[in-house]
DNA sequence: ATGGTAGCCGCGCTA
C-alpha cells in the first residue's frame, strides 16, 4: 500500500499536476492540504475517473483537507470531535481496515501570536485524538503538513530558524508527543540524503537555494512502521512550471 | 534593510 501525502496549495490549480502525478506514482491513500475549496467546488469527477474514492472537508480561500482513496472510506469523521473548529483542517476515516488521519496543522505565523497560541492548542488536541484512535484501532496512518520541522536536520539553515515558527521548542515537543504515542516518522525509518525538505518559499528563490524544511510527514503507529519499506519525497513536484510551494511524500507499506 | 511570491472573488490576508 502506497500512502502520499501533499499541501496543494489550491486544488483548483494543482489538479492537472496531482492527475499527472496519481497517474505516474499510483498511490492507494492520498492525504491532501490546502485544498482551497468549498465541497461544492470539489473535482469529484476528475477524482472518480482517475479511480479515487474521495472524502473531503473545504472551505473557500483557506485551509481544506482531502482524503483520495483506492478503497471506500468509511467511518468519516470530520474536524476533531475534541476541539471545535471552525476552520477545516482535519479529516479521519478508515480505509483497509487502517485508521486514517489527514491534517493541516495550522501555520502559527510567529511566535506569541494568536496564531501560534491556536496552532499549539489545536496540536494538543490532535494528540488527544491520536490517542483516542490508537486505543480503538492500533493501525494508524497520520500524515499531512504539520507545520513543524522536527529537528534540526530538516532545516536547510538551523541557526537562522532556531526558535522561530516552524521551529520553536513547544512546537517540537508537540511533534514528539505525537511519537510519543507510538507514532514513528516514516520519512526516519531510512537512510535519507542530507538536506531533504518537503516545503520552500515561493520568495526569494528559496526552491533554487534549496532554503527549504521539511514539514510534511506521513506517521505511523507501530504495527504499521514495522511494514513500512521505503519512504521519499517527491521534490521534482517542486521544478514544475506553477507549482506548489510544498513536494508530495510518500510512504509504502508491505504486505 | 521586515524585503520577496503565490493564491484567494482581493481592494488585505494567509502562507
């Protein structure tokens, strides 16, 4: 089973580019961000002929998650029961037998913001879902853009980030509670080249330098790592005429 | 030097 993660940045503009891209990799799961649309706006069509179920959950302008599936979803489940939220950033069904989480960590802005206030309280409440889905099914996938570069390797200039959004310590540790909760970082379950990111400013060539993070992470709880026989990320994505400012990644499982 | 770029029914906001 392959599983990918992408932030489209809009599906509107990005849908040529993720049919091109379905076509090429065949995922089974595809988690997307960002999708920038209303449910009534959604390219089910475009979805269903290129032979994905999908569940979705949009708003306009901001935010908007996707779950594109092989398999029917079932148990759909929309924002998180444990935190009301106006904004759409989370959706969970299960696919195969297997929990399935896609989410849109908010942003956080800058440090001490409003913002990043809501980004921690939202990712504390993620943990708690998290863990309420482990505890009925032990076989959970969560992936998507959180926001967060875990370490320092996932940071093309550490010193430049140290404490900054994207970055800062309480947002780490929120990452590592969710790991914490046997959730392992499928991108880390291999060798990897140095200087890998997911994510680089459309400004001042960040692409071109390289400046980039890596943000973006599939997680998979235990019984699900130990299947897990390759992961990647998809910067070609990234060269593309138009593109997102985020390259998909992918996760696969045996058996 | 707080810049710059992309997307959104925009006339600023979010990333």
């Amino acid at each position: 089973m392959k599983l990918a993660t992408w932030n489209v940045n809009s599906l509107k503009v990005r849908l040529p580019q993720l049919l091109t891209w379905l076509a090429a990799q065949q995922p089974d799961v595809v988690f997307l961000q960002e999708t920038k649309l209303q449910d009534g706006q959604f390219p089910r069509q475009e979805i269903a002929a290129a032979g994905y179920q999908v569940a979705f959950s949009g708003q306009k302008t901001y935010n908007g998650v996707a779950l594109l599936t092989r398999e029917a979803p079932t148990e759909i489940v929309f924002g998180n029961p444990l935190y009301p939220d106006e904004q759409k950033r989370l959706l969970t069904a299960t696919v195969g037998g297997i929990g399935m989480v896609c989410a849109y960590v908010p942003n956080g802005q800058s440090i001490g913001s409003d913002k990043y206030l809501y980004k921690l309280e939202w990712l504390d409440a993620l943990a708690r879902w998290i863990a309420e889905r482990i505890a009925a099914n032990p076989q959970l996938v969560l992936a998507g853009d959180f926001n967060i570069a875990p370490d320092d390797r996932d940071v093309h200039d550490p010193e430049t980030w140290a404490g900054q959004i994207l970055c800062s310590a309480p947002e780490r540790a929120a990452f590592q509670r969710l790991l914490g909760l046997g959730m392992k970082d499928s991108f880390r379950l291999f060798e990897q080249p140095e200087k890998s990111f997911t994510w680089w400013d459309y400004r001042m060539l960040g692409f071109q330098k390289n400046r980039g993070l890596r943000i973006d992470h599939i997680l998979l709880s235990e019984p699900l790592a130990s299947r897990c026989s390759a992961a990647a990320i998809h910067r070609e994505q990234r060269k593309l005429e138009r593109p997102s400012d985020h390259a998909p990644a992918t996760a696969e499982l045996s058996r």
